[in-house]
C-alpha cells in the first residue's frame, strides 16, 4: 500500500492500525534547533484522544505519545523525527461479527476490491484513529509556525442542522466545551440536538472552519501545486471529510463577479483587499490576507440503528453495529483539520526558500 507519505521537503510518514500494536509517524525535513517536547505534542493529542465526552466514544486510550529520535536536549537536530502511540484498549472482539460483512459508508468493499484482503478490525488503516499520528507530526508543524508568529485556530462551525452565529463568536470559549464550538448559543442547541440522535442509535456530521493568520505571500506554485490545491489536498485525505471550501467557497457560484472581487485600496505603505472572498490565496499563491478554508465531515457510518448491508456470500442482511463509536466525529476532527493545515504550510514555507535569488543568498 502506497499514499501514505505527504509533503516534498517536511515529509511526514504514518503508520499503524486502529487495533494494531501502536501508531506513528515519521517527519523527515524538519529544521534543527526548533525547541520541542512530548508535553507539546500530548497538548494536541489531548484534544484528539477518545473517551473525553458523551459525544466521543468510550474507547480509553491515553494516546501517549514517545519520540524515538530527531530530538536532543530538548531541540530538534535534523535528523528525522519518529514517534510512536501504542494502543492499549483495543476490543478487537468486538468486530469478529463483522469479518466478512460489507458495511454502508466504511471502507471495507473498496478495500477487498482493490487488495483482495483488509483489517477488519476497527477498518485497520482506514480508521479514524490513523489521525494520531497525524496530529503528533502537526503539533512539530504549529511549532514551527508559531516561531513565525502564524497563527491556526480551528472550531467546529456546525453540527447537523445547528450552525453557530458569527456574531456570537467568542474565540476563547472554543477550547472550553466538548465540542469545539465558539458560540455558546449553538453549543447548547448542538448538544441538545446530538442527545436526540444517541437515543435513536443515530449519528450527526458537521463542518470545521480553519483560519489561518499573518501567513507570508507567496507561497504556492502555478499550476499543480497551488496553496489552495495542497491545501484541499490534505484535508480531504481525512478519512471523514467529503467537502472543502476557500474562502467564499460554494456560496461563489452563486455571486456576481462585483460580488465576488476582492477590490483594492492603498493605505499607508500597503496594498489591502477590503473583502476576503478568495479566502487568502490569488492564483493558487498566498497573498497575505487570512487563510480561511471549511471542511464538511461526514456523519459515524458505526451506528447501532439497524441498516440494509451484504456480506461476502451474497446475502442481503440487516446490520446493527455495535461497539465504541463516536456519535459524531466532528470535535476531535478539529484538531486533525489544523494539524494537516500546519503541516501543508510548512512544507510550502520551506519550498518557498528556493522561488528567489535573493532567498537563496541570504541563507
């Protein structure tokens, strides 16, 4: 199986299953001298980590992580970077039933029809937990970032039908509930409306928006390797999300093209847009303006309410999934759609080193 490295000069590498020994992640690319820890990776990994709510699932796992190279007194050395997350509350029983059925909305028929064979057990390499090592290998990116004073904040925007209110965004309130929100109003709308859901063995999806400020113009490249492009790129290799807006996103087909421009003034030294509506890219190149991008996750496919499947044979069946699955998957994606964010800027920021002469002489 290939596809499971990303990036050209800050390379990540994951591997691991769901029910398997441990889960990792290999960074190759990451310049010496950054100051890291495993206490500023778990930060991250706290946030992803299973069993924290009624909305996750129960699943305990304290996602440890440990570093097993690239790191020295405390700061990286340029060598790569490896870290490992064993799994220690597997149930792999718990699928057995599941051997040899076809579930609506997994990966298991596409992965017999393309191998012939797959880890039934929690979909092996197609589970939701592969993010772990994601999220460590960003927590090393937003490191990075951080000493170039660009700032990531993510936030769960909507949960089903309840979207939050942008006049109620309160920034510091998005790290003090379950599920991500920074509009207290929708919050309790959205826990309201998810408590409904469990009683009838049901499952919400919703959308995360991502906004990334003071990143440097310039980044991205004509015609493949646009920033945007990489950007959607990344964020719909999260196994959960089936949509991706910039900017205006979707709502741009539907505006005129007065509507739409991001028109120009000159103030003070500087050239400023006074909309934002391509949502901080031109030409797939960064302009200076925040990054803002939307992702849509899909709802938990695991659900105990009883739904049409077949198995290997041939059998038309009735399927009832049980188990430890999140009711809704959005909150601890949060943190998966900022780390592939960081980690995609990063790797534009170090290729961006090579677009100028003068970049290149004043290294």
């Amino acid at each position: 199986m290939s596809g499971s490295i990303l990036g050209d000069i800050f390379k990540i590498s994951t591997w691991g299953e769901s029910h398997g020994k441990a889960l990792g992640v290999v960074i190759d690319g990451c310049p010496a001298g950054l100051k890291i820890s495993e206490a500023d990776i778990q930060k991250d990994l706290d946030r992803r980590k299973p069993g924290q709510s009624p909305f996750a699932t129960p699943r305990k796992e304290g996602d440890e992580v440990e570093i097993l190279s690239g790191i020295f007194e405390g700061k990286t050395t340029g060598t790569p970077i490896s870290m490992i997350i064993f799994n220690k509350n597997q149930k792999s029983k718990d699928y057995s039933a599941l051997k040899d059925v076809y579930r609506p909305a997994q990966s298991d028929y596409s992965y017999d029809l393309k191998y012939g064979f797959r880890d039934h057990r929690g979909s092996g390499r197609a589970s939701g937990r592969e993010t772990a090592a994601r999220v460590a290998a960003g927590a090393i990116a937003k490191k990075i970032l951080a000493a170039l004073d660009v700032k990531i904040t993510a936030y769960t925007s909507s949960i089903g039908p309840i979207k939050i209110n942008p006049e109620n965004y309160d920034e510091d309130y998005i790290m003090n509930n379950f599920l991500y929100m920074p509009d207290p109003e929708a919050l309790k709308e959205a826990e309201s409306y998810l408590k409904k859901l469990i009683e009838k063995n049901n499952s919400s999806g919703g959308t995360i928006e991502c906004i990334v400020e003071n990143i440097p113009e310039g980044l991205g490249d004509p015609v493949f390797d646009k920033a945007d492009g990489l950007l959607a790129r990344s964020i719909m290799s999260i196994g959960a999300v089936k949509g991706i807006e910039i900017g205006s996103g979707f709502e741009a087909g539907e505006m005129t093209g007065y509507e739409h421009n991001d028109f120009y003034r000159y103030n003070e030294g500087e050239i400023n847009k006074v909309t934002n509506n391509a949502g901080g890219t031109l030409g797939g190149i960064t302009d200076g303006s925040e990054i803002l991008l939307k992702a849509a996750v899909k709802p938990t496919p695991s659900i105990e309410k009883t739904q049409k499947a077949v198995n290997k044979t041939g059998e038309n069946i009735e399927l009832n999934i049980h188990g430890r699955h999140d009711p809704v998957i959005v909150p601890r994606a949060v943190v998966v759609v900022e780390s592939m964010t960081a980690l995609t800027l990063v790797d534009l920021l170090l290729k961006n080193m090579s677009s100028r002469m003068e970049y290149v002489k004043s290294v």
